[in-house]
C-alpha cells in the first residue's frame, strides 16, 4: 500500500505523520530547527527506517510558518520593486503607503506608476504604456532588485495589462522574479497589491526553504514528490509554492482544521487547537475551513486574500500561572521551555499542564512536584482556564444552534468538556499530530472570481463551476473527486447587462498518477 507523510513545520516543534490508506502508521516531533532543513529531515528520518518503506511513499506534504514568520519578525526579506499600471486613476496613494515603516525599510524599493489598466467592466483606462514598463524594467535591472510586484487596476477581472508587463520584464531582465497580482488576490488594488510586493520579497526565502525540504526529502531516501500546503487547506507543488509563498502563510492553523476534519470524521464544527503557547479556534465547513473574508493583517500590513478565519488566545500547556493568583494566567508562556521548566518537569515555573496534571487530566511528568498545590487552588485556575478558553470559543461562533467543537493539540486536555453552545466536545485519537495528519490528507483546489454579463444566473455558476473544475484538474486532481466547498454569487447593480460577480472555490483528492511523476530528483 502506498503511503504520504505529512510534515508541519512549526515555530517550537516539527511533528511528522506517516499514513498508509487512513490509517497513522508511525508519528514524530522533534524540535524545529535555525535551518529548518535539519529539523524536517530527523523527522523524515524518523519515519522512513528502511528503503522499502521510502519506496512505498507516493508523497510528501509540508506545512510551514516559515514565511509568514519571516514577515512579523522581519526577517530573510529582499527589497522589491512595486510597478502600479493604473494611472491616470489610483495616482494619490503610492505603493508601500500604508506599510509599518520598519517593515518598509526592508522592502521598499524603486516605485513604478504606469498608464494602463481597466475598469471594472474591461474596458481601458488608457492604453498601455508599453515604453514605460520597459523603461521601469531596465531601471529595475540597472539597480540589482531581485523581485518586481505587478498590480494593474482591475487585474483579477483583466488580467491582460499584467500578463504583457510580465512579458516585457523578462524580455529585458530574465533574472528578475515577477510577481503578477491577479494570480494572488482579488479585487482591491491596494489590498491585492500589498500582497504581490510581500510575495515578491519572500520569493528568494521561499526558494531556499524549499530547496532544504528538497534536500531532506532525496537525503531521506524518498523519490515521491513534494507538495507544500497553502492556507485554504489544500496542496500545491513545490515549484507553485516556490513562485506564491504567501499561499502558505495560514497552512499552520489550516493544517489543524483539516487534520480535526480527518480524524473525527466531521466536516462541519468548530475545532480549538490548544497548543503550547496559544489556542487557535477557527470553523470547518464542508471538512474545509471557513475563510475570512474580512481584511487581515499580516505583519502589520493590509491584505485581502484566502486566509482561514481563525482567533488566538494566549492559553497553551505552556501558559505560566501566577503562583500567588490562580486567576492570574497568561498570556505568557514558557513555549518550547515546558520540558525544562515546568513544574512537573523539574523546572519552577507553575504552567497550565502543571494544573492539569494536578486535576488529573492528563499525565506527565513527575505528579509528585504539584501535589503543594491546594485542592482550592487548583479548582480556581482550571475554572479560569476554561473561562479563557470558553470565551474564545463565543468569540468564534457565529450560530444560534449547538454546534460540535473538536479539540486538539498537544494540551486538548485544557478544553472543558461542557461548552455553552456547544452540542458535544470531541476528543480523537492522537490529537498532537493533527496538524501533521492535516498536511497528510491535503487536497489540490481550484478557484475563480469573475464577473459574467448578459447571462443567466444558472449558466454563470455553471460558466464558473467549469473554469474552477478545470483549473483543479490542471493541479492534478483527481476528476471524479471534485466538489465545491464554498461559492458566493453577488449581484452588481451598478453595471449594466446583469451583471454577476461570482467566486467559487472546488477541491479534490491528487490523482494517483499525479502523486507519482514528477519528482525533483
């Protein structure tokens, strides 16, 4: 039986599933390395003990918080150069405008503003100034940038003014990264834009992660290709993932849903990922999870594109607890230090694990160095806890009706077992992992946002369901598996010829065949 191991790379620990049908054959975690690339290949390592068991996997799946991380710590970013085609219009705001400055100075470089583009019924602005973008790409080359962001005014709905400055920056300088914004974001020039210059200035990052988890994958024995998980929960090439990092930038969280989703069979339910610092609530729907569909910020800077709907709370089984105060808890954490530091582990820092092992709700450790701590105390901070949790949870539900909520996580066991609102809390098998087993079960997606006129609303979401079907299909998904997971028709009654604007997003299993070719040996 073939199998696919499933890696997701956090900021404290790298845990690895290996899963053979539906079934978690072996499992791992393992401190997460400066290099990131040690790290994933003892957890490869780990898992494949022999040559017949690397020859058995058809793939590998890796989440990471590598790049987003980059971007709140500022760090392994290149500057690069913003080209705006919008112009006569969208003059009096420049790019990089409403960036954090300190972020600014490590990005920003030289700023195009181009006349070209179109309006929200494809009709141009003004035609496109060709001389200029090959002007721009010459100065860009002159200059050494490494990376150019491309935003055309209603791009995601044209694409075309991007597509022929693309053309013309690699004509004139091949070795520069171009980043286009209609393959990214939707509409919102400002937004959208924000997001192609982070994609830019992560690109030369993503490739040496990438590479690293290559050269893991071939250290490790394993001639299965590698796919890299994206923040809708689905799975993408090494290659695309090389091209659009910021695609991977929720598949921490997401990798949790969707690894929820797997291992208690629903689809449809909130999940609670109690880690060691943090809790991350978010919501499936259809096994998938809800997207926000609200601006985020990403370090600091306005984006709009797929992100998962999630909320974090400081409360993990590393969050201390004031000794003093059993009502005084969080949100500091001892993070990757638990095993050193809290109590029961020998250390002297009083943590949430160190009160649930003194409720006796989980075991680890030495119960022995808790047993000072009062009867009273010990009810206190575990109502508080809970407190803390069951808020976050209200915090995220958007339903009247009791809904079920999955706990996972490597502390699930500071989830209550009575919610309000919550029809039944669900506790599966190896919760720790889940994030693991998430990457594992991933799936390739296609979407389509687009505007139809002078059609009927039944053969637009027909129109849209094809060209979605289609482009999954192009990322190697099996045909037969496909199903849409989320669509959203919205009338616009400011253009003429009803006009519809409609975004559907399908998912499917990769085709078998597909899962084997096309490794980077």
């Amino acid at each position: 039986m073939t199998q696919r191991i499933g890696i997701d790379v956090g900021g404290t620990n790298t845990d690895a599933v290996l899963i053979a049908g539906n079934d978690i054959v072996a499992r791992i975690k393992t401190p997460t390395t400066r290099d990131i690339t040690s790290g994933v290949l003892a957890a490869m390592n780990a898992l494949v003990q022999n040559r017949t068991t690397a020859q058995n996997i058809s793939a590998v799946m890796i989440g990471t918080t590598h790049f987003v991380n980059a971007v709140v710590q500022r760090d392994g970013l290149s500057p690069v150069a913003a080209m705006r085609i919008a112009l006569p219009a969208a003059a009096q705001v420049r790019p990089f405008a409403d960036w954090p400055e300190d972020l600014r100075r490590h990005v920003e470089g030289p700023v195009f503003q181009i006349r070209g583009g179109h309006e929200v019924d494809g009709s141009p602005i003004v035609p496109l100034d060709h001389e200029a973008i090959a002007q721009a790409a010459r100065a860009i080359r002159a200059s050494g940038i490494s990376a150019v962001g491309v935003t055309a005014a209603f791009s995601p709905l044209t694409a075309a003014a991007e597509i022929e400055a693309e053309r013309i920056i690699r004509d004139i300088a091949p070795e520069v990264l171009v980043t286009c914004s209609h393959r990214l974001g939707r509409i919102g020039l400002l937004a959208r834009e924000n997001v192609t210059l982070l994609n830019a200035s992560l690109q030369d990052l993503a490739r040496r992660t990438i590479e690293g988890f290559q050269q893991a994958r071939l250290a490790s024995g394993i001639a299965a290709p590698l796919f890299i998980t994206q923040n809708d929960g689905t799975m993408v090439r090494a290659e695309h993932a090389t091209a659009y990092p910021v695609l991977c930038f929720g598949s921490g969280p997401t990798n949790s849903l969707r690894g929820a989703a797997f291992l208690s069979g629903l689809k449809d339910a909130m999940v609670n990922d109690v880690g060691g610092t943090t809790s991350d609530i978010g919501t499936l729907a259809s096994g998938f999870p809800r997207e926000a569909n609200n601006v985020v910020y990403v370090g600091g800077v306005r984006t709009l594109f797929r992100m998962p709907d999630t909320f974090s709370v400081g409360l993990g089984g590393g969050t201390i607890v004031d000794q003093a105060n059993p009502r005084n808890i969080g949100p500091k954490s001892v993070g990757f230090r638990l095993a050193s530091e809290a109590l029961v582990f020998g250390g002297n820092t009083l943590t949430c694990s160190d009160i649930a092992v003194a409720a006796g709700l989980t075991d680890m450790g030495d119960p022995s160095r808790v047993s000072h701590l009062s009867a009273q105390f010990v009810k206190d901070a575990l109502h508080r806890i809970h407190e803390i949790g069951i808020d976050a949870v209200n915090h995220m539900k958007t339903s009247f009706e009791d809904v079920p909520l999955i706990a996972v996580g490597g502390a699930a066991f500071l989830v209550p077992d009575e919610i309000p609102g919550i029809s039944n809390v669900v506790r599966v098998a190896e919760p720790g992992v889940a994030n693991a087993v998430g990457a594992a079960m991933a799936q390739v997606s296609g979407e389509i946002d687009h505007i139809f006129q002078d059609v009927s609303r039944d053969d637009a979401l027909a129109t849209a369901r094809s060209l979605a079907d289609a482009k999954a299909r192009e990322a190697g998904a099996e045909p037969d598996s496909i199903e849409v997971i989320e669509l959203e028709d919205l009338p616009i009654a400011y253009m003429r010829g009803n006009a519809l604007r409609v975004r559907i997003r399908v998912a499917g299993r990769m085709a078998q065949e597909n899962l084997m070719q096309g490794a980077i040996e």
